[in-house]
C-alpha cells in the first residue's frame, strides 16, 4: 500500500515540475548568399520538411542573386552595358515584373529610391563586398555623376524591352533586391507548404505565420548601441526592414561614410540614423526603408504617404524617434527615456 | 522512523536532483554564444575568458571573450566591419565576419526575440 | 484523547463558554506558532520565500496528538492572526503564506488516511514542508512572477524545504518524547499516589 500513494506524489510531483513548457522548435539555418548572412527559420513539426523549406530559400536566393547582382557578371551587369551603349535589351517576364516594381516605387518616392545611380554607387567604392578604409571621392566626379542625373524616369519599360533615354542609368538595385528575393523565397516556402516562417537576409526580414500559440516576435536593434531599440510582434505575413547608416561604411579621416547615397546631393544621405518599416511585400518595405532614409526627419511623412507606407519608425540625428501612429500602436520600445515624436495621421 | 518516513526521506532524495537537473541544465547558468564557422557551429561559455583563433574563409581572425562578453578583435577582412560591432553581451547580439565567413551570436535561456531587424 | 466538548450556556448574563484544559493547550500552541511565525518574518533570508518554518513543527504536533482538524484550526490561526500582526493580511505575503499553509494542509490530511503506522513526525515534517514550499511557490507564480527564470530557484528552494523539514521533524519528535515522558512520571507519580492513597 505505501508504494502506491508514494507513486502517485511523485507523479503529481513530476507533473508539477514539468509546468514549464518547451517552446515549439524552430529549425534554424544559416546561408550566405545574397552579399550577407541570411537566416530562415522555419517551424514545422517534421524537421525533415523544415530542412527541405530552408534548401528551398537557398536556391531560389541564389537565383536571384546570380540574376540581379550588381557588379559581379550577371545578366544584370549585362543589361549595364547595353544600355550604355543606347542599346535597347530584350527583357523576360520576371524581368519585367522586376523592373516594374522597380519603376513604380521610384516614382512614388519622388526618385529618392533610385536603383539607376549605379556608377555613383560604384564611385563612392560600394561595388566590393568589403570597402576597404579610404579617400572619399572627389567633389567634381560626384558633381559630374550627379550633373548626368539617371533614374528610373529614364526608363522605357514594355513587356519584352527595356530601353533607357540616358546613358549615366546604371542599375544597382541594392535597395530593393534583396527585399525582392526575400518575397520570391517566401512564395516558394508558401508553395511548398509552409506556414510558419521569417526569411532574415543581412537583417531585413519577412514573417509568416506565427511561433506556435504567440507571434513571431521581432527586436530592432538599437541603430548606436548594443542591444535592442524596440520590438514588434508581426501579425501575419508581414516585412520589417531598416536602413541605417551604419550597415556599410568606411571611416576616413575621422568621418563615417555610409553606403546610402542621397541621388540629389551625391553624398550619403544624413537625415536620419535609420529608418524602420512595416510593410507586407518586401520589396516595398526594403525600398521605401531606403526612400524614407534619404528623405528625412522633415520630408518623410510625405514620401512614406505616396509610397502607401503607414507603418513608419525614423531615428533621427539627435536620437529623436518619429513614428506614425500606426507604428505607434504596433511598436513596443524597449529603452527608457526615448524622446518620441508620433506625427499626425490621417485616419 | 516508520517505513513510510524512509520512504519520504528516499522521495525527497530523489526528488531533489531531479529538479536541479531539470531545472538548471540544457542552458549554462551564464550565457554562452555560438560561434559559426562556415557550416560549422561551434558553442562556447562566455564564462571563462579565452582568446580564440578562429580560421575560416580568408584566414585567421581572433575572437577574445572577457567578462562574460565577445568580440573580434582582428580578422583578414578589409572591412572590419565584425571589429566594428564591438563586444556583445547579450541573448541575440551578433556579429559576422563575413568575408571569412566566420560569425558570432550570443545565446541565452529562451531567446526574447525570435528574429533581429537592423 | 479524550475530548471533552465545550460547552456553552445561556445565562441571564451572557453565555459562557466553557474551556477544557485542551482547549487551553491549543491555544497556548497556537500563539506560540503566531509568535515562531513572526520572528521567522523579521529574519533576513538568503532567497526570497525561504524561512526555516520552524511554525511547521508546532502543526506537525498538533496533528499528532489531537488529530487533524485541529491542526487546521492552528494552522490557520498562525497564518490569519500572523499576518494581522504583522500587517500583512490579504498582501502578496498573507497569500503565498496562505497557500502554502493550504497545501500542506491537505498533505496532511492524506497522510492521516495512511494504513499501519503511517509517517511519523520526521515524514510528516517533510512532506509538509515540501508541499507548503511547492504551494508558496507555484501561488507565486500563477499570481505574481509569471516567468519562467523563476524555476530556475525552485531546486533550491525545495532543497531548504527539505533541510528544514527533517530539522523541524527531528525537533517534534523531541518534544514528543519529551511530553511523553511528562506524562509518562505525571502518571507514574499519580499512579504511585493512588497506589500510597490505597494502602
């Protein structure tokens, strides 16, 4: 008789103990492609599907990086060429779905997303995937890429041509190429089955779905310090993408040079710390993040509100956080003693 | 001592170790951080202070852990971008080397945050 | 033990509740839990929650020697008159005492169905111990820290609940023995009276 009531408190005992609950598990992988560290998660209860889902995000990046990539030979830099040339290129329907997307975002952010300023770019030594420490260069090659003035508004884009009124138009789409594999990736995970997921290239990120019973909880690191500036919790199929100057640069001479090159001023841009945006597709976010940096603490809300972008937290120079109050309700910060500033909205 | 008083003094025994066990192991009292190396990934204690060569893509770069926190301190990369970063210290700051393919994220006891945007 | 009922009569003046020496004991055991409880409350302890509960052992004996509604009544006294005293009563305090309180009550009152002998003062002291450890800890963390980090202290609070119980038990068990053997010459020297009275 003693062992039976012994059993059972050791049952309820163990029972007890076990109250606190494993997470569900997340299969992570690392991959570099795309110039940066991309990392997926992925939850699914069979970790060979979630294994299969992180190969499939690698080959579909990888398409696209060999397709789009700036300066290393790719059909992109291809397209480059000919269209220094005056020529007229024959373009495939992703092409064109790409250079569309392209086209439209640029000329609602008033060209401040500018994926035709390539040769700047490539002047200011960003076309490497690791800068070394150098002169900035000189005033007169930027006043005279800026004099020669390309953008997508150059661009005459039908089904099956691309063809460009103006020879300076180089394409680099490093604001938006990345954000576009990022949704590329994401359809195939749909495609295959996969509900619940964040594809994370080089910081940028989409989510899908959720972790189990709570959402995907996302930190936005702190654009100065170590640590985490704010969090958010994605709710559906969501992208959350910033643009900081602190990504890529080079320092010279005790100034910080950033890769974000404001097209009108032909310096990098210095109106902001760094933007964050919420918005679901990814290109999107990834080119309005870019737009929105070079636009500013003061032009900002206009351009955000041309781009449909209503989910908006830029840092300003003086650590001043101004939000749209969307971004408002959605955004938990994680400092104390922020300054925030939550512009008006129009609801 | 009755039996049963044997028999509560053995549950209580046993009792204990399972919940130390439990309770206490699968993640370090302290934090510990993952270093990647290629595909390979590599956790370390920040508990004890090391300094580490670590070879990867383009050549050797140097990883010191002091005080509970991590840093590059060199690497072959022109950039130095993952010197840059600084020392990290807590559950989720990270930082790569990524022409030596060598990259560096602090682990804690759950995670707050799934996924870091920056 | 044989339990005389109070008994309580109407008179033109009131009623009067009549007291048995039992009665008196109870009474006399419970505030001498009130007073452990306080002391214990003053004491600075290495872990929020940790007290050697040295109350325990007033409980434990109670319900040895007169059963286990009794040692509800005491029990409960300590924690409802301590708190009072102290100024805690229905403060986060008063409730982890409570629920500790609770649990090891209801420990207690398994035992008590045990077949045979049962457990002595060392096992019930234990287990009580250890339930009101797991009550206290588990109101804490329903109601005021729900975070996982907590159980992070649990082992080593069971680990005090453990050390402590089997002191608190070795304790009652003196102090039974030692009643014991009171009673044991209080009889012997009455036996012996009546046994001088006889002759």
């Amino acid at each position: 008789m003693k062992p039976r009531w012994l059993s059972l408190l050791l049952i309820a005992t163990l029972g007890l103990t076990a109250c606190s609950e494993a997470p569900p598990q997340v299969h992570k992988a690392k991959l570099f492609t795309l110039g940066t560290l991309v990392d997926v998660s992925v939850l699914h209860p069979n970790e060979a599907t979630a294994q299969q889902a992180v190969k499939i995000v690698e080959d579909e990046l990888a398409i696209i990086n060999s397709q789009w990539h700036a300066w290393r030979d790719s059909p992109l830099t291809l397209i480059n060429q000919q269209l220094a040339q005056g020529k007229t290129v024959t373009i495939n329907s992703v092409s064109h779905h790409f250079l569309q997307q392209a086209q439209t975002l640029a000329a609602n952010s008033n060209q401040l997303f500018n994926p035709a300023i390539g040769s700047l770019v490539s002047l200011w030594g960003f076309h490497h995937d690791d800068r070394p420490d150098g002169a900035p260069p000189v005033k007169e090659k930027i006043a005279a890429a800026l004099k020669q003035a390309p953008s997508m508004a150059n661009i005459t884009l039908t089904e099956t041509t691309l063809a460009s009124n103006n020879p300076a138009v180089q394409f680099d789409f490093g604001a938006f190429g990345k954000g576009y594999a990022i949704d590329r990736a994401v359809e195939q995970l749909k495609l295959a089955g996969i509900e619940n997921a964040i594809v994370n290239a080089g910081g940028d990120l989409r989510a899908i779905g959720a972790k189990g019973d709570r959402p995907w909880r996302i930190g936005v690191r702190h654009p100065i310090e170590a640590g985490v500036i704010a969090s958010i919790e994605t709710n559906g199929d969501e992208s959350v993408f910033t643009s900081g100057n602190y990504e890529r640069f080079f320092d010279f001479d005790g100034k910080r040079y950033h890769h974000i090159i404001n097209p009108r001023s032909g310096y990098p841009a210095n109106d902001a710390i760094s933007v964050t945006v919420i918005h679901n597709n990814a290109a999107t976010a990834d080119a309005a993040a870019t737009a929105l940096f070079i636009a500013g603490e003061t032009e900002w809300p206009q351009i955000a509100k041309q781009m449909g972008i209503d989910e908006v937290m830029l840092i300003g120079n003086d650590l001043t956080i101004h939000m749209t109050p969307k971004m408002a309700q959605r955004i938990q910060l994680e400092i104390d003693d922020a300054q925030v500033n939550i512009i008006a909205g129009d609801s | 001592m009755t039996r049963a008083d044997y028999c509560a003094v053995l549950f209580a025994t046993l009792l204990l170790p399972y919940l130390y066990i439990n309770q206490w192991t699968g993640d370090e009292a302290g934090i510990s951080a993952a270093i990647m190396n290629g595909s390979e990934t590599t956790e370390i204690s920040l508990a004890h202070d090391h300094t580490l060569e670590i070879n990867g893509a383009l050549g050797t770069s140097i990883i010191k852990i002091e005080d509970g926190k991590i840093r590059f301190v060199a690497s072959p990369c022109l950039g130095k971008q993952c010197i840059h970063s600084g020392w990290l210290e807590h559950a989720g700051e990270f930082a790569a080397c990524l022409p030596n393919r060598i990259s560096v994220a602090v682990l804690g006891e759950e995670p707050r945050f799934d996924s870091i945007n920056f | 033990m044989s339990e005389k009922p109070n008994s309580a009569t109407a008179t033109k003046n009131g009623i009067t509740i009549t007291t048995t020496a039992e009665d008196h004991l109870i009474a006399w055991l419970a505030a001498l839990a009130i007073a452990i409880h306080i002391i214990e409350s003053v004491l600075p302890s290495p872990l929020p929650g940790v007290k050697p509960g040295l109350a325990n052992v007033i409980t434990i004996a109670v319900f040895i020697l007169y059963g286990w509604r009794t040692a509800v009544w005491v029990s409960m006294l300590r924690v409802l008159v301590g708190s009072i005293l102290i100024g805690t009563f229905l403060s986060p305090t008063f409730m982890l005492s409570f629920s500790g309180a609770v649990a090891s009550l209801i420990v207690l009152w398994l035992a008590s169905r045990l077949p045979g002998e049962g457990l002595g003062p060392i096992g019930l002291c234990l287990i009580t111990a250890m339930a009101h450890m797991f009550g206290q800890f588990y109101t804490a963390y329903l109601l005021f820290i729900p975070h996982d980090g907590l159980f992070k202290l649990l082992p080593l609070l069971m680990t005090a609940a453990v050390v402590f119980g089997i002191i608190s038990g070795i304790i009652v068990r003196s102090m039974l023995l030692h009643l014991e053997k009171r009673k044991n010459n209080t009889t012997a020297s009455a036996t012996a009276q009546r046994n001088e009275q006889e002759e």
